[in-house]
C-alpha cells in the first residue's frame, strides 16, 4: 500500500515524463498597485518600473511563462522593530483583547482604498494586457496581505473556514470587477497555511496553491518541504493537499540558490519553484528576490543552461497549466 506522498511523487513523475522531461515554473508575489512614489515599485510603475523589466525579459525568451499573484487590496506595511515583540507578550498577559489594543496604537496600515485594485484602473489595464499577451498568468495572493495578530503579513494563518472563505470571496469579486483575467489559484501572504483555508480554497473552486517553500532542505527525490508554508510535503514534487486542491512548491529562488540546485531538481525529474516578489525591498524590510536587473541576469542564466542542455524538453508553464496535468495524471495513477 504507497502513502499519499508515494503516490503524489508518483503522478508527480508522471506529468514530468508524459511529453517533458523537465517542468519549470516561475511564481512573483506581492503585485499591487503601489507604485515606487508611494515608497515601493509593486507593480505600479506600470511598464516603467519592476514589471517593464520582466516585460523585456519575456520578449526575450517566448517560451516562458510565470505566474504573477496578486494582492486585490494590499494593507500591510512593516512595523516598526519591536512590535511584534510587544504585541506578543500583551497577547500572553492580555490574551485576544491585546490585539485591539496593539492595532489601535502600534500598528499602521495603509488606507483601505489606496490600493484598491477597483480604484485603478490604469494598473488593471496593464495588467489585463499582460496576461493577454499570453506569456503571464494572473493568481490571487490573498485579499489585504494582512492580518491583526502576528506574524502581521501572514493574513489567514490564523482565520477559521467562514472568514477565510469570505475575504477570498472579496478578492475574487475586486478581480472580477477590474476585469482581470485570473485563474483560481493562490500563492498565501506570508506562508500563513491553516487546514481552514485549504478547506475554504477547495469550496470555492481554487485548483491550486502555491503553498510551500524550502530553499535550504538538501534536494533528493523523497525530500519535503520544511521551511515555510506547508511541511511535509514533497519538495520537488505537486502534491494533493485536499481532494480538489493542488500544492505547487516552491524550491529555488535566485538570490539564495545555486544554478546546480536548481539542475539536481530537474535531474531527478523534479519540478522546479522558482519564487521571487515583484519587488526587492518593501519599506525599508529587504526581501531580496525582487525583479531586479541581478536577478532577472541569474534567471536568464537559468534558462539558457536549462535549454542548453534540455532544449526542446524544457517546458516552462503557468502554475495552472501544472495543477490542471497534475490532477488528471494522479486520476489516471489511482485508477
């Protein structure tokens, strides 16, 4: 008897293997409207800024795609160095009524409407002409990027299935009302993953999330995932996380990463997660993994030693294209 890990390696080979040998996907968190005027280029520099680089680097390489995950309506901003300290003690001495306390008098968020993604348009329509260009799939990276218990970013760590279901329900409405194309798939703010929200992304229709990340676990092909987001899943690997809902890893990202990481991933037929946010440093708090002319050389570099070696057997696909294979290869492996 193979245990779900065993039989999601299983149908994980066999999408790799169906017509491909090496899979690639390329994930960007965080696009918002929030533009470097404002203190950071989250996409709102529009062809300008951070998502004009990636713009060029696509032109050059026309067979590959990414998935970008967007925040309908971004909250969150930093706080300042010791909060989160402080708020955890008041927790410990207070318990839930020192959240009121601590958001009331420590913590700053932006105005709801300021990145509103209703109330911008011309963000909405360059975004719109990207994913119609074909090469750029849209997801959804949670509703406000925020919660008001710590870690502040990790926005449904610690919500139940009724209010998970409706800010995803809001998210899912502002997209649709701006007219953006996307796709039900979700990359969670923060890593905050809860058996409440794969319940609430499973009821309403999602098909993936990109819900794991490890960029330090030694790669072999039993390897799981332990560094952020969901554990114990396979690193390399998708993986059935409930009966309808995909996990996408994430397993290489350029700033921390190897090229031989990344070629150990695809030697073992594994499926490589690159992650990156579309913006390097957030108010002061430095990410790293940023659209970047560094990191945007280092993923070039990628490509052109995955196609050098590969050529036509590297396929680089949206994250959707993936759990879409996924789901109809693991039928077909537990039939």
């Amino acid at each position: 008897m193979k245990t779900l890990v065993e039989m999601a390696m299983m149908a994980g080979k066999s999408i790799l293997f169906k017509s491909r040998d090496s899979i690639i996907v390329i994930g960007i968190d965080d696009v918002h409207p929030e533009s470097s005027k404002d203190g950071s280029d989250c996409g709102g520099d529009l062809d300008r800024g951070a998502l004009g680089l990636l713009e060029t680097f696509l032109k050059r390489y026309s067979n590959v795609k990414v998935t970008l995950f967007v925040t309908p309506c971004h909250l969150f901003l930093p706080p300042a160095p010791g909060v989160e300290r402080l708020h955890g003690i008041a927790r410990f001495l207070l318990g839930g009524i020192a959240d009121n306390i601590i958001y009331r008098f420590f913590i700053k968020t932006h105005e709801p409407s300021r990145y509103d993604i209703e109330k911008n348009e011309a963000f909405n329509l360059y975004l719109t002409s990207l994913a119609k260009a074909g090469q750029i799939e849209i997801g959804i990276h949670g509703c406000f990027h925020f919660h008001n218990i710590p870690p502040y970013p990790s926005e449904f760590k610690y919500l139940d299935e009724h209010e998970a279901r409706r800010r995803i329900r809001i998210a899912i409405n502002k997209l649709t009302r701006a007219r953006i194309p996307f796709v039900k798939g979700f990359a969670p703010p923060g890593w905050g993953v809860s058996g409440s929200l794969l319940e609430a992304l499973a009821k309403e229709g999602f098909i993936y999330i990109a819900g794991s990340a490890d960029f330090t676990s030694p790669v072999t092909y039993n390897a799981t995932s332990m560094e952020a987001g969901l554990k114990g899943v396979p690193l390399i690997f998708p993986s059935l996380v409930s009966t309808k809902l995909v996990n996408i890893p994430r397993n290489w990202t350029p700033h921390r990463n190897s090229l031989a990481r990344a070629l150990k991933i695809i030697q073992l037929g594994g499926l490589l997660g690159v992650h990156m946010h579309v913006e390097n440093v957030y108010h002061r708090v430095y990410l790293g993994n940023g659209i970047t002319a560094e990191n945007l050389n280092k993923l070039e570099k990628l490509v052109d030693t995955i196609e050098s070696i590969y050529g036509n057997s590297a396929s680089f696909l949206t994250f959707s294209e993936v759990a879409i294979n996924f789901i109809h290869n693991t039928k077909k492996t537990l039939i």
